[in-house]
C-alpha cells in the first residue's frame, strides 16, 4: 500500500469513527471553534490532572471529514501531555501544514494530513480543533 492510501485510510477512518468524541462534565475546560466560510463548529473538552496533564480530552462537533480526522488524532496526540506539551506539538503540526519541509518528529499519524498542503484553503479545517484546544486554555496560560 503506498504511502498517499494510507494516509487517506487514517483520515477516513478517524473522520467516520472520531475518537474521544463525545463531552466531558464540568469542570472539564472547554474551547470552541467556529470556521464561518463552511460552517464547521468544534468544541473541545479537557479534564486535566492534579499535575497540569491533559487526562481527559473529547470533542463534539458538526464538521467536515479533514476537520474531523484533525481532531480525532489531535486528541490522541495530546493526551498525557502537558498544557505546553501540547500546545507545542499545535505549532509544531501547524508549521507542517504551512512548510514544505520534511515533516517534523512527534506528529505521529497527524502526518496524514500532510496532503492538506496542497489545498490552503482547508487549512482551517485542519487546524480548527487545534484552535478550540487552545482556547481552553486561555486565561490559564
């Protein structure tokens, strides 16, 4: 299987089976993003633990299949990190997305969406929950 099948494999497969989808109760942190030029809307949900870790983290929203697989991997991704860990591998994913350099390490499986290059118009839709994620944050920082 080349490269480019697999990469679209994880997308759909995160895009139509989202993990960590669903809420977290109060007091779990939360931020929202909203991308008015296609309507997507995510809202992010983080329960951290005692010592500044993202323990918990879901997501709900309406949005399309990039927005979606972006942050099904994110939420995998920053699990178990810290605030800066994670907001760290946000500019570093970011950066990916923006450059045409080789991918950067830690990315894991959010190197699929890579082909997102190719399309600026849907970095936004890559980029959403990152967003959301951060505004969680806000005031804590």
């Amino acid at each position: 299987m080349e490269i480019d099948e697999l990469y679209q494999t994880i997308i759909l497969d995160h895009s139509k089976r989202p993990r960590n989808f669903g809420e977290l109760p109060a007091p779990a942190r939360k931020g929202e993003g909203y991308n008015p030029s296609c309507g997507d809307e995510i809202a992010v949900f983080v329960g951290e633990s005692s010592s500044g870790t993202i323990e918990q983290i879901k997501f709900t929203g309406q949005a399309c299949a990039i927005c979606m697989a972006s942050t099904s991997l994110m939420t995998i991704q920053v699990k178990g990190k810290s605030i800066a860990e994670a907001l760290a591998l946000k500019r570093t994913f970011i950066d990916f997305l923006m450059q045409e350099a080789a991918p950067a390490t830690g990315l894991g499986n959010l190197q699929a969406l890579g082909g997102v290059k190719k399309f600026p118009q849907r970095l936004k839709c890559a980029t959403l929950g990152w967003h959301a994620l951060e505004g969680a944050f806000k005031g804590r920082m």
